[in-house]
C-alpha cells in the first residue's frame, strides 16, 4: 500500500510518524507557509493543478489510498482529492479534527459575515486570527485590528488600522488573556479551527468577556468518509491492508 497524505496540520504530522516506515506515505503540503514544520517520511510541496492534476498525479505515483488531513478550511484541495480519488475508485478519508463547540459566540458563515458583525456592533479594537486569507473582507472597515497570523497578509488585503503578530500556536491561557488586555480588545474574530493548539484564545475570551466571532467550516462534499482521531484513521488504513 502506498498513501498519499494531504497535510500540513498536526494531525497529518502524527499520522505520518504512526505510519512511517512500516506504511510506504507521501505526505502533501500546500508550500504556502515557510519554513514549515514537516512530518517525518518522504514529503512534497506544491499544488498539483486541480482535480484532473491530483487524479494524474495519483496514477503515476501507484497510490492506493487518500487521506485528506488538511486544515478544516482548506475546501478546495478537500473538493478536489474527493473528486480525483473518486474517479480513480481510490479508497479515501477525510480525518477532521472536531470543531469547538460554538458556546455564546456569535456564528457566521463567511469572512464577509464577520465583517458585517464587527461593523453592525460597533467594535473598534478587533483580535483577527483567520488567517492570512481572511483579512480582505476587513480591509474597509474603520475598527483597529491586531491581525495574528503565520505570515504576513499581503497589504492592500489588509484594514487601514492594524497591527501584524506573526506567530505559530500552541498558546497559552494566560498568554492569550494578556494580549487581550494588553490591546484592549473588545471583540475577537476567528475561524472554527477545532483542535487544542489554538483553543486558549476562545478560554481567555470568556475569562476577560470580550464576545466571539465565529466563522462556521465549509461543508465537506458529500458522501466521503470521515473520522476525527489518527487512532481512527491508522485503524481504517489498517483494514485496507
């Protein structure tokens, strides 16, 4: 058996050290962060041109199997490997860590959605942590943001008033209720990541009071199939062998 492992979240990471090197993997990053931390066993790094690209990509590598264990946003290489896999009649899954639960955070459906909220409530001094993609549909808008993010946004993408955090999770309670405080921000707005590396911000904005704005996970296509733990996705990989 040969897999490929779309990745680049830690998940895919312990997927691979479980695998390697009894499991011949290949383990697919997108190339959009640099320096990025990289699994163990063999890796690549680009796109591979859409769905046909993926399907082509596919054949002349011998894969027989897909597991999709990218970021929960990443819709479009989701889209695609479950289309280029299907077409193949490749076995696939998608293992996708659990979202946080929504709580009292004000759920919406797009970036565009968040920014509608920010604007309608009035906040001035905006936490931003969906990622550098996601600060275009805040560009207009008259709040100050402390925009956090792996790298830097390009800048006609960014809001006049702003101030750039580069840095990587995992974070800490105390930590995130710090910066806060020390920004004095009234509202935070982040994507339903899921997962523990991130999750001290959602505490620490219930401990100082400071409302959430949450960006709900686009829908996964349909009919694939899914589990939420690397335990559970060895044992499909498992069944496969």
């Amino acid at each position: 058996m040969r897999v490929l492992l779309l990745g680049g979240t830690g998940e895919a990471r312990a997927l691979a050290a479980r695998l390697h090197p009894d499991v011949p993997v290949i383990s697919s990053l997108a190339g959009r962060v640099p320096d990025p931390a990289l699994p163990v066993g063999e890796v690549r790094i680009g796109g591979f041109g859409g769905a046909q690209g993926l399907a082509q990509w596919l054949r002349g590598n011998d894969i027989s199997a897909v597991v999709d264990a990218t970021h929960p946003f990443a819709a479009t290489i989701t889209a695609n490997a479950a289309q280029a896999a299907a077409g193949e009649g490749l076995p696939h899954l998608v293992l996708a860590r659990p979202p946080w639960p929504d709580g009292d955070a004000a759920v919406v459906g797009s970036d565009t959605e968040a920014a509608e909220v920010v604007a309608r409530h009035g906040y001035r001094r905006v936490f931003l942590t969906t990622g550098r993609s996601g600060t275009a549909a805040f560009k207009d808008s008259d709040a100050w943001f402390l925009i956090r993010a792996v790298t830097a946004p390009e800048d006609q993408l960014m809001p006049a008033h702003h101030e750039v955090l580069l840095s990587r999770g995992p974070y800490r309670v105390e930590g995130e209720r710090d910066l806060l405080r020390e920004f004095g921000i009234d509202a935070l707005v982040t994507k339903n990541s899921g997962g523990a590396m991130t999750h001290a911000k959602l505490e620490a904005a219930a401990e100082v009071g400071v409302p959430v704005i949450m960006v709900s996970r686009p829908a996964l296509p349909g009919g694939v199939r899914i589990v939420h733990t690397v335990d559970a996705a060895v044992d499909w990989l498992t069944g496969l062998r």
